[in-house]
C-alpha cells in the first residue's frame, strides 16, 4: 500500500523500520476521536470555500462509514500505514476518491494529533471525575452509616487518640475530592482546539479555528501553532493529577491490607475481592488491595516516562512525542480500573466495631484529655503535659488502665484533679468532646459530611 507521503521516495521504508516507527498497534485507540476531528474540520473547509460543498459532505458521509466498520470490526488496520490519522485518510480517499484527498488540507498529523489526545483525554478525565465523585459517595455514605463507631486514630503507626470510624474514612473523601479539583483544573488546559496550527506555522488558507471549536466544544483556540504541536504539557498534567489519585488510592489499599490482617482484624474483605493461596488452604489474601497498592509504581512512571521523553526537545513537532501514547493509555486504564475495583471493594467489606472499639481504648489513648483538663483548670499546657506523661509512667508500672486509678492516686499527681475525671477519660467521651471545626466529634463530623455531600451535588 503507497505511503500518503512517498512522494519524494524512491526506495522503500525496510520492514523493521516499518516496525519500529509504527503506531497504529497502539493509536488505533484514537478513532473515534481522530474521526469526530476530522469530520469538523472538512466541515469549516467547506464553509470558508477551500473545499466545494460536495466533497466534504462525500467526506462526512465516508467518514461516518468507516466509523461504523471499525465499531463492527470490519475495518482491516495497516502497519505500513504507521498511525491511526494515515489509516483512516488511506481508506476514505479509497471509499470516495479525489474528494477523500482534500481532507487534509490546512491540516497536519501534528495538530491532528495534538487534536486527538485532547478529545480523548477530555472524555476519559471527564469519566475519571464521574468514578471519583462515585468512590467519594461510597466513602460518605460508609461514614454516615457507621456514625458513632469508634476507632483508635494513629500517629507513627501507634495508637494515638480515639477517632470516629466516620473521621478516617472522610479523610480519604477529602483526598479524592482534591483529586477531582484537580482533573477538573487540568480539564480547562486540555480542552483548548490544537488544531490549525498544520505542521507547525499555520496556513496560508483562509481557515476559522474558531469554528472548529465551536463544532468540537472546545472552550479555547491555542494562541501559538509551534507550541500547538509540542505542547504536551496537559497530557503530563494529567499523568501528575494521577500519579496523586494513586498514591491516595494506594495509602487507602494499605490500610486495607493491614486492617484485614488477623492482628488487627478492624475489617473483613468480601470473597468477591480476595483471593486464595495455590498451597495454604486456609487463606484468603488481599491481592486486590496489594496490586493497587503495587500498580501506582506504574502510573508514577509514566509520568516520569512522559517529563523524560519531553525535557529535550526543541521546538516544534518531534517524533519522540508518538511515544505520549503508552503512558497515557495505560494511566486511563490503571487509573479508572483501581477506582471502580476500590469504591465495590469499599461497599462489599463488613467492619469489625467491636475490636476497633477495643482498640480505641487501649494504650492511653485518652492521656491528651486529662492534659486539657488541667488545661481548662488553668495548668499551662507544658506543664499538664508532664503531669499527665508521669501519671502514664505510673500506669505503666503498676499494670493500670487511666480509668482503674482512684481519685487519690490522681490527687497525687495533681490537686487540680477531681472527681469529674473519670466523665473525661472515656473513649466515647474523649470523641464527643472534640468539637473544634474539623474535629472527630460526631458533630462536628456530620456537619463536615453536610458540606461535602453539597459539595458532591454542585
Ligand atoms: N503518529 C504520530 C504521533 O503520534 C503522528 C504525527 C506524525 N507526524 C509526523 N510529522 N511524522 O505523534
């Protein structure tokens, strides 16, 4: 099959050249886009009079035939056609003839290109937001479910404070609520018409950019063609808005696996989302946890993948930017794969209240509480902080819980102590009792849930 640009050729490109530059493999995946594109653009051809009426509707009606043979599967993709854009161009000029042949006028794959990864990424990062603004849903209505349930809260992987189960598992909706401003930020840079910039001057034909992205609902016409075609920054922006998605995704698939383990036992995952061991019959493993956990290394690198291959080129087009591709796709298919799997994960799994409560309790987690005792009863911090450090000491060398001690081994730290201690050293009432804005107090915690199930609406 003639190459659209063997003109100036004389001999043939060698098969692993053909190999190696191709990218129709991998690009195929951007018909519908490159498609819908190019649909737009016979259109405003027509209208500003560079192609007669006839052609582009010739154009628009092949067009929406070959997009029905590859959504059937009767299209045949040619690796000696390198790309997506050659391919499609190749079979419509062979459907329609001379017409198929004005199709690229005042256009080049550069900007078709540019044109394609746009369209696809804002349609992906649109689905993207939708499974977050899901997953964040899941998490609320978790929260609010279990309103009350307590948890023992950490710092450095010990227990810290007692928490509302509700508490930490909004800390992940406001993570995933960023993550969502985040692509909805990159969203105003991708949506931004590319295309008219041709190969990486503009035209000399009397084009409307304006036109196009009316058609296409971009909000923007680029300013520049040479950065039109090198651009790549909004595909990197969206690696990166992922690569933050995942290490939160990542952190919540911890605790996951940590919380199913025997030792803590705060959770049980569902059979649906665990699976076996090949020799130890008694197991259920948290393998789906673990690979979110281990798939955000990849998305990390396609990042890095994507800053690398960009950080030496010079302007404008360059071929090493067919290499954006690989990273991108397999962002999209990571990226919304672990969101689905964590939001069903999430609403399949049974909590185990009764030991996260029993935990809540353990290990002096309410010491803080008898420090803003003393504090409401005019102790400097620092110094309530030392009194209550030595009644833990004491504590731990007589083998007692903070509520076994009796008034008077507590008057013995300090006179300031009285008998309403023991209404302060309780788990429910340590929560209860945080009621600073943002704080783990079931009020505060409803009222934090409030304002993100508006958020979630808006
Ligand atoms: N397949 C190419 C890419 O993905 C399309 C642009 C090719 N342009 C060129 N001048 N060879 O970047």
């Amino acid at each position: 099959m003639k190459k659209p640009w063997a003109g100036r050729f004389t001999e043939k490109t060698s098969k692993p050249v053909e190999q190696y530059t191709q990218s129709i493999s991998f690009d195929k995946r951007l018909w519908k886009y490159d498609i819908e594109g190019s649909i737009a653009h016979a259109k405003m051809l027509s209208k500003q009079g560079i192609i007669p009426k006839k052609d582009a509707d010739a154009i628009g009606k092949g067009l929406k035939e070959i997009y029905r043979e590859i959504e059937e599967g009767r299209f045949r993709f040619r690796e000696e056609l390198e790309d997506i854009h050659m391919n499609i161009e190749s079979a419509l000029i062979k459907k329609i003839g001379e017409a198929g042949g004005r199709l690229h006028t005042a256009r080049s794959r550069n900007d078709q290109v540019a044109l394609d990864i746009r369209l696809y990424l804002r349609a992906e990062v649109r689905e993207i937001i939708a499974l977050l603004k899901k997953l964040m849903a899941v998490l609320a209505g978790m929260a609010e479910k279990n309103m009350g349930a307590i948890m023992p809260g950490y710092t450095h992987m010990q227990r810290a404070q007692p928490v509302l189960l509700s508490q930490h598992l909004m800390a992940y909706a406001q993570m995933f609520s960023r993550d969502a401003q985040r692509f909805e930020d990159a969203l105003k840079r991708i949506n931004v018409l590319p295309l008219g910039a041709c190969a990486l001057a503009g035209t000399t034909l009397p084009v409307d950019r304006e036109y196009v992205a009316g058609l296409l609902g971009f909000d923007a016409v680029s300013e520049n063609s040479m950065d039109s075609v090198s651009d790549r920054d909004f595909a990197i922006e969206f690696l990166a808005c992922s690569a933050t998605l995942m290490m939160h995704t990542s952190r919540m698939a911890e605790e996951l696996v940590l919380w199913s383990s025997e030792e803590f036992s705060f959770i049980e995952l569902s059979d649906a989302y665990t699976t076996g061991s090949s020799i130890m019959p008694q197991k259920k493993n948290p393998d789906v946890a673990e690979l979110m956990r281990g798939k955000t290394g990849r998305v990390y690198g396609n990042l890095m993948n994507m800053l690398t291959m960009m950080k030496g080129l010079p302007l404008a087009y360059n071929r090493d930017m067919q290499e954006d591709k690989g990273p991108v796709f397999d962002t999209v298919d990571t990226a919304k794969a672990t969101l689905e799997i964590l939001a069903g994960m999430l609403q399949n799994l049974k909590f185990g209240l009764k030991r996260m409560e029993a935990g809540a309790g353990a290990a002096f987690s309410t010491a803080t509480d008898i420090a803003e005792y003393l504090v409401r009863k005019k102790v400097p911090f620092r110094t309530a902080h030392e009194i209550t450090g030595r009644i833990v000491r004491y504590c731990i060398d007589s083998g007692k819980g903070l509520s076994e001690m009796t008034l008077q081994e507590y008057k013995s730290f300090s006179g300031a102590l009285e008998k309403d201690i023991y209404t302060f050293i309780g788990t429910q009432e340590s929560v209860k009792a945080r009621k600073s804005y943002g704080g783990t107090s079931p009020e505060a915690v409803k009222a934090q849930i409030g304002k993100f199930r508006k958020g979630l609406k808006a």
